[in-house]
C-alpha cells in the first residue's frame, strides 16, 4: 500500500501544497489535473527524484520519504517511456532489475509471464527505435513491473496513443494489477482513463487538491466549482443561500427551480453554483412523468451526436442552457428532433449538487 501524507514538493519555483491520498494493494489512485498542475512533480516526489519538503511517502507501512530511488522498488513509466535505444528490447527489460542487482533466477520467471501476456515475445531482439507506439507502450510497462515493484507509477504514458489502442492498454494494465497485486499511482489529465483505471481519484489543481473521493463522487459531485469546471461540467447556475437549517440549505436558483433545498451548511445570502450531471438529467413526458422530488424544465433543443450517444442542449426561455446524454433509442422513444416541439426535462433532488462561489464565499 503506498500512502502520501501532507507530502509537500517544490520544482523550481512551483510549490505543491499538501497531498495526501493512498493507494491500496491491487487498486489505482488517479490524480487528475490540467497541464502545470503539478501532478508529474508530485509524482517525482514519491519517484524520489525531487525532495520531499514536508510529508511522509510510506509503503506498506515503511516510511520512504528519504529513502534514494533505487531502494524504493516502484515501477516507472514515464510519459516519454524513457526506454534506451541503443537497447535491444530484451536488454531494456532486463535493465531495472540488473541495476538492482536482482540475480537472474528470481526476475526471470516473473519476465517471463509479463511477456507472455503482453504478447511481447516477437520483439525481443529488436531495437526499440523499431518499435510501432503501441509495441513501445507494452515495452515499457513490462520493464517497469519486471522487477516485482510493490507499486507501479504511470505518468500520462498513454496520452500519444489512438483511443483503440488506449483502450487496449487500459485493459492489460487492469489484468496485470489483479494478477500481480500491484497498488498503481496514475497521473493523468484524461477523466475517462482515471475512471477506468482508478477506484479513487486526487483532482490537482493549481498545485493545490481540491477533492479526493471515490471516481463516481469526483464525476458526479465535484466540490468545488474549479473541479467541476475542469471535468468540462456546464450544468452550473448561480444561486443565493436563503436559509440553513437540520443539515440542510435552501436555495434560489433563478435558471432552475426557485427554493431548492440541498444537503450542507451555507450563510444566508451566500452565492453558490448549483449543478447536476448531464447523466443524471431524465427525460420526461406524459408516459414518463416526473417524480414529485425533481425540479421540472421545458424548452427547445438542439442535438449534437457524440459517436456512442447523443448531447442534448435544452434551452428554456429566458434561462441559461441545460444539458443532458441520450441515446437514439431514447430519442425516438420521446419523439425528440433537433429544433422539434418542446422537450421536459426533471433534475432528481438526490442528482443535484451545490459548490461554494469561490469568488464570494466560502461553506461555513
């Protein structure tokens, strides 16, 4: 299990504030974050390629924050793969584990496997300069676990590959973790390989965490108006805290309904965003009517097909945009056509999630 607690770094003159998250035996932690938010220098931390200036870095229960890289034993695989070469494939494999001095017998039998699930077996006398993107992917993954490290750090290393092949790789790394009991550390700026990959995700932002909660929390409830700005989250309208009371606040919303209640503690006259995920939105109509706890919208639509669903922008009068994902099966099911009648939409109260106004005020 590798463990981060209030660990602190600096590159240059980027400060990460405190971190802390966990990875447990067998599972993936992702932390997420826009480009120079400090996820590849937090990682170099844990690497011990940079300094920890404050914090502890323990695995299974031993603390290395001190430790030099090469007593640590975690994998690494860098966003630029990193592989030798003037390396025959074969030779970059055997490299972690010749350079600490693991004797043949104990890593072979281990490479052996990792080469045979791979599929990786063809390439070994090649040169890495040779190697297709995919072929170098695998290379790298493969020489990163082959010297049995308790836990493996990835750096954004799918990020020059095609979806087909991202996936591909998505897969092989989960199958490798279950069978070899790895805990990984994945940085990444991609939310749908964090979901894949990952039980638990760190949102980095600036430097700082904003939320660390389990993958479905982070999508859906965002905690902060940062979060969901960068998960590409536009269902947000501004509100006003009317009143707090039993655990609860109450909202005026003018783009939804007026007087939401919402779980949470908030000061009267507080500015909030109240938002909800396009997934959560339901479609509604006389055979399929809302329930008495939604908030109820109408208006005009227009659709945008993504490939594997459809984005639907539902416009009311005089009110901001809300968006929902469908189906085609559930178009037509609601008889809905781009710029067609007036379309129903219900926002479920339980769906529905509030953030601070990181401008004008803070939850209390």
């Amino acid at each position: 299990m590798l463990e981060l607690d209030q660990v602190q770094a600096h590159a240059g003159r980027f400060a990460l504030a405190p971190v802390s998250l966990s990875a447990e035996e067998g599972r993936c932690h992702a932390v997420l974050g826009p480009s120079g938010s400090g996820k590849s220098t937090l990682l170099k931390a844990v690497l011990g390629a940079l300094p920890v200036t404050a914090g502890e870095v323990r695995l299974g229960g031993e603390t290395i924050t001190r430790w030099p890289m090469e007593r640590r034993r975690l994998g690494y695989v860098p966003q630029h793969l990193g592989l030798f070469p003037h390396l025959s494939v074969r030779d970059n494999l055997h490299y972690s584990a010749r350079a600490r001095r693991i004797p043949p017998q104990r890593f072979r039998p281990l490479l052996d496997r990792l080469v045979e699930i791979t599929a990786i077996g063809g390439l070994l006398e090649r040169p890495v300069t040779t190697l297709s993107g995919g072929e170098r992917q695998r290379v790298a993954l493969v020489r990163a676990l082959a010297a049995a490290p308790r836990t493996v750090l990835l750096d954004e290393p799918f990020t020059a590959l095609d979806e087909a092949l991202r996936h591909e790789l998505w897969w092989l790394l989960r199958e490798l973790q279950q069978e070899q009991g790895l805990s990984a550390l994945l940085v990444t700026h991609d939310l749908s390989e964090a979901h894949f990959l990952a039980e638990h995700i760190t949102v980095l932002i600036d430097g700082r965490p904003e939320q660390t909660a389990p993958r479905e929390q982070v999508r859906h409830r965002p905690a902060t108006f940062a979060v969901a700005r960068f998960l590409g989250l536009r269902n947000l309208f501004p509100a006003e805290v009317r009143e707090t009371r039993d655990g609860e606040l109450l909202a005026d919303c003018r783009d939804l309904c007026r007087a939401l209640r919402l779980p949470g503690r908030a000061r009267p006259g507080d500015r909030i965003w109240i938002g909800i995920h396009p997934d959560d939105v339901m479609l509604r109509d006389a055979d399929h009517p809302p329930r008495p706890d939604e908030c109820v919208v109408t208006g005009r639509v227009r659709l945008q097909d993504m490939g594997g669903h459809v984005l639907i922008r539902l416009q009311p009068p005089e009110r901001a945009p809300i968006e929902l994902i469908a189906g085609r099966r559930a178009l037509r099911r609601f008889g809905i056509a781009d710029g067609g009648a007036n379309v129903t939409v219900g926002l479920p109260a339980e769906a529905l999630f509030w953030v601070p106004d990181e401008d004008a005020g803070r939850v209390s």
